[in-house]
C-alpha cells in the first residue's frame, strides 16, 4: 500500500515519526512535505496529500497539522477525498469501515505520538464494509458533481 503523507511545520515532528513508522511495516511512503519546521501554510500539503490519493499516485493519505483541522478542511476540497479528522482509534476504524475515509488527519498538538501511532494503524488495517454504508458514502461523493 503507498501512503502519502504531508503536515505543515506543526506536524512536521509526527509527520518524521509517522513515516518511519509506516517504512518500518514496509508501506511505501510518499512525503509530500514540508521538510523543516520553518513556517509554511497547511492547506498546500492538505491538497497535495489530497490530490495524490484522488489520482491515484497513492492508495491513502495521512495529513498532520497543528489540530488537523485545517489541514483536513483543505484536503477533503480536492474531489475524491474523504479526509477524517480523528482523535482515537474508534473514530479511526469508523471513518474506515463506514465512510470509506482515505485521507487521515490528526492534530499533533493535541494528541500524543503513542495515541497518534494507534489511529494510524488503525487506519491503515481497517477495511470499509459496503452494504449499506456504500450508498450514504455515493451520497456523500454525489456532493461533488452539484
């Protein structure tokens, strides 16, 4: 499974630990940036995590900002994405299994590595479960084509 993964200087820490985490379970990683703690703006590597998933470069995407809120609001306006905004693994293995979430987002301000390192995978291992959920999440893709 390719991720790609992308934060903002905020998350760039997470971000580092993330990625060598997922190396280590031999995931192939795809960073999308930023590569320091200077300043930058988040919602450039919302969408470039964002536009990797939805064309196809990776098969999930992992977004990391300061709350994971903006950085998630700017991933989920490339058409496509499903990014969820996650705090615990239970929301982690429900935007999965119901919502067919492909982008991941947390906040590393606000969770702990161990915490942040569980939703992943979580994430990563949890398979969407169709039925009925599969019509609500057309529903939701149904949103982009108005």
């Amino acid at each position: 499974m390719r991720i790609a993964i992308g934060s903002d200087h905020a998350g760039f820490d997470y971000k580092e630990i993330v990625k060598k985490h997922l190396q280590e379970k031999g995931f192939e990683v795809i960073d999308k940036g930023t590569f320091s703690k200077e300043s930058v703006d988040y919602p450039v590597y919302g969408e470039a995590v964002g536009r990797a998933v939805a064309e196809g470069e990776a098969d999930r995407g992992i977004v990391i900002c300061g709350t994971g809120i903006g950085i998630s609001i700017a991933a989920n306006k490339v058409k496509g994405v499903r990014a969820a905004l996650c705090t615990n693994e239970y929301m982690a293995r429900m935007s999965r299994k119901h919502n067919n979430a492909n982008v991941l987002s947390f906040g590393a301000r606000v969770l702990g590595i161990d915490v942040a390192l569980g939703i992943v995978d979580v994430f990563l291992s949890t398979d969407f479960e169709g039925g009925r959920h599969e019509r609500r999440v057309n529903l939701i893709m149904d949103i982009e084509k108005k």
